[in-house]
C-alpha cells in the first residue's frame, strides 16, 4: 500500500491553498473553489506527497495553535533553514525562536502558518530516504 494524501479540515481552505502554494512551494493539483468542501488537492516539488485541505464546517475544525508541534507538524526538507524562517516570518507566519540541534548535526524547527498549524523544517546531513 501507499498513501494517496493526508488531509487537513480548516476554516479557509481557499486562502490556505494559495499561502501554501505561494510560500511553501506546493502545486494545486485539483480545487473545488465554487462549494463547499472548498478542498484543495496540492503535491510537493518532488511529486510524491499529496496535502489535501478543505473547509467543511459540518466537521469539527480544531484549533491547530492549541496543539503542540510536537502533536501535529507537517514537516519539509530545507537547505537554508535561518532563511527559510524568516521568509515565512515575513509572509505572515510565527516563529518558536529556536533552531534544535541533535546529534547527527540536524537542524530543525517550528513555525506556524497563519491557520496555527505547525512546520517543521528540517535541514539534514544525511536524508531519511
């Protein structure tokens, strides 16, 4: 088996689609932008992961902010991490203010999107696959 998406139910799909298209490089692969679910299918640079987002408030939307990110994070590959963060700073993301280290010499950390849902962001020596 393999996984098809991952799905995330918030209380603008339409706006979250856009933002995560145009700040984390995600291509909207299909949408419905007319009724609601309002969901929005996006895939990665790579090709292999698929987010889906959409709005239906017949389901519950949780408050993503409330969560840990160590509870719920979606997480991408970065190279220049500091600059990384301070772009999505700057496009209307919040920022933990700390970058982890472990012991491999991995570096990763938080940040927001303006739905409240947590980023990692992680910059690797040596890649998961």
């Amino acid at each position: 088996m393999e996984i098809e998406h991952f799905a995330i139910n918030v209380n603008d799909a339409v706006a979250m689609a856009d933002w995560y298209s145009t700040h984390l490089g995600l291509n909207i692969i299909r949408s419905n932008r007319k009724a609601t679910p309002f969901e929005s299918f996006m895939i990665d640079s790579k090709g292999k992961t698929i987010l889906e987002v959409y709005s239906d408030p017949t389901a519950e939307f949780l408050d993503y902010r409330s969560l840990s990110p160590y509870t719920f994070h979606i997480a991408f590959k970065v190279t220049e991490i500091e600059q990384k963060i301070a772009d999505l700073v700057a496009a209307g993301g919040s920022y933990d203010g700390k970058i982890h280290g472990n012991s491999t010499g991995d570096k990763a950390s938080f940040v927001r999107c303006p739905w409240g849902i947590a980023l990692q962001f992680v910059e690797r020596n040596d890649p998961l696959v």
